[in-house]
C-alpha cells in the first residue's frame, strides 16, 4: 500500500516538472508578468523605466505624449536549444504598442547562443495575442509598481 501511494505522489509530480519552466533566481529583481502553457515571462523591476515621449511608428504616424514603459523581460519557453532568452522591450501603454529593440538567447549553461538588435518603431498589440497580453501585463505592473515593491522589500 505505502508502495502504491508513493508511486501515485511520483507520477503527479513528474508531469509538473518535466514541463516546469526556468525561473530566475533574483526575486526581488524579476517580477512575475504572466505564464500559459508555452512561455512563463518576468519583468526586470531594477531597469523598469516609464515616462511620457514621443515617437513616428513604422507605419509613419506620429505619437505625441505617450506613456512609454521600458524594461527588460526574462522569457522561458520549451525550446531544446535555448534555455531562457532576455528581450528588451518598449511598451506604448496609450495606445497599445511595442517595440522589441533587441533579444539575447542563452543556453543551459549560460552562455549566449545569439544576440539580436531589431529597428522595429512600434507594432500594434492584435486582440487575443502574446503581444496584447504583455501589454495588459505591463499596465498592471505600472498601476501597481510601489505596492509591489514594498512587498518585494518586506520579504
């Protein structure tokens, strides 16, 4: 019986963590944003910078006094030769766009397997997808950064 029971708690905790995904080690620094089934994603709390800018997006509009978030995320997502990746992203948060500027994949041992620089000036976030999502994310975080830092400095 104690057999049975052992090898029933083994099997529900096998699934959960074959599939788990790699977390950062500095809590404090890298604030949870979101997870689905593919990608767990963090958000770097030490280089969150916002501020109102403007800017002429690809598509050659003009935004004037946009609030614009700017950081750093640590992405982890099931992919045997890239163990977690770094974006550095930019978030129009008043009109739901984005730009990533540059992306740096590691390997299981740390070390980069490719670094990338894009000159995008601002996608827009499709309803229902990843880009939407962070976007949401991202406004979260900003409406709620100092009580999520004083919970970070508590513990």
């Amino acid at each position: 019986m104690k057999k049975l029971i052992a090898l029933i708690i083994l099997l529900l905790t096998l699934p959960s963590t074959c599939f788990a995904f790699k977390t950062p080690d500095d809590k404090k620094r890298w604030v949870y944003l979101y997870k689905n089934d593919n990608e767990s994603v963090y958000l770097d709390a030490n280089n969150y910078q916002s501020f109102y800018g403007s800017y002429k997006d690809k598509a050659g509009r003009n935004h004037i006094n946009h609030y614009i978030a700017s950081t750093w995320l640590w992405r982890t997502e099931p992919n045997p030769y890239v163990d977690y990746q770094l974006e550095r992203v930019v978030y129009d948060l008043s009109c739901n766009m984005y730009a990533l500027t540059r992306v740096i994949k590691y390997d299981n041992n740390a070390k980069v397997v490719s670094d990338k620089y894009y000159t995008a000036l601002g996608e827009e976030a499709v309803p229902g997808s990843r880009g939407e999502v962070e976007v949401e994310a991202v406004k979260m975080y900003e409406r709620f950064k100092e009580v999520i830092r004083e919970e970070l400095d508590r513990s």
